[in-house]
C-alpha cells in the first residue's frame, strides 16, 4: 500500500492516508456491492440487499443502518398528524440518507448520526 500525506503546508497538521490496494478487488464485485450498499438506505428497497448481500459485511453494516431508517421512517408515518415532530424526522431522515449514502460511496462503515451507535 502506498501512503499519501495531506497537508497545506509544512506547519499545518498531516494526516496519514493509506490508500487500499485495489488490484486484487475486482471492479464488478465493488459496483455490485455498492449498489447493494446504496439501496439499503431507500426506504422499502433494503429488502433488496437484504436479500442478495448477505455475504458480504460490508452489505450488511449499511442494511442494518437502512433497516433502522425503515424504523425511523414508520414512527414518521404514524406521528405525521403531529407537525412540529413530524419536521424534526423529515430533516433527520434526509441528513441520515445523505451520510449514509455518502458513507458508501467513500467505502466506509460509519455509524449514521443519532441512531446508528443502537444500531450494531
């Protein structure tokens, strides 16, 4: 693995990067499970990767995620008759897709803000 430093200048702080060694992942195998990865955090479509990715960690660290976005989404649905609250979710729910689909696509296996560290 070859390591990358970052930095503006000689004074400002360096953060160490490795980048992964990506010859021995193949290409179709990655886009695959990023598809999979991404739709776990569309509402109803994480049954797909529910399905199809279980073999792969990766896979299952985002449907867990998703899977409780889906939980999310439902106390949405049945508290929409309250409209403060109801705000307060719509605004979570879009942050929360957001990151985790950013998440994805930079490879990382972060937890979403709030709910992801119940989610395990």
């Amino acid at each position: 693995m070859e390591e990358t430093v970052i930095g503006a200048d000689e004074n400002a702080s360096k953060i160490k990067f490795k980048a992964p060694d990506m010859s021995k992942i193949s290409l179709r195998k990655v886009n695959w499970l990023t598809i999979l990865a991404v739709l776990s955090y569309i509402h109803v479509l994480v049954l797909i990767p529910l399905l199809f990715g279980r073999k792969s960690p990766f896979v299952q660290f985002h449907v867990r995620q998703g899977m409780a976005l889906l939980f999310v989404w439902v106390i949405f649905a049945l508290s929409f008759h309250l409209y403060l609250f109801s705000w307060v979710f719509i605004v979570y729910l879009v942050v929360a897709i957001i990151s985790g689909i950013n998440n994805v696509a930079r490879g990382r296996e972060r937890a979403l803000p709030i709910l992801g560290k119940y989610v395990k």
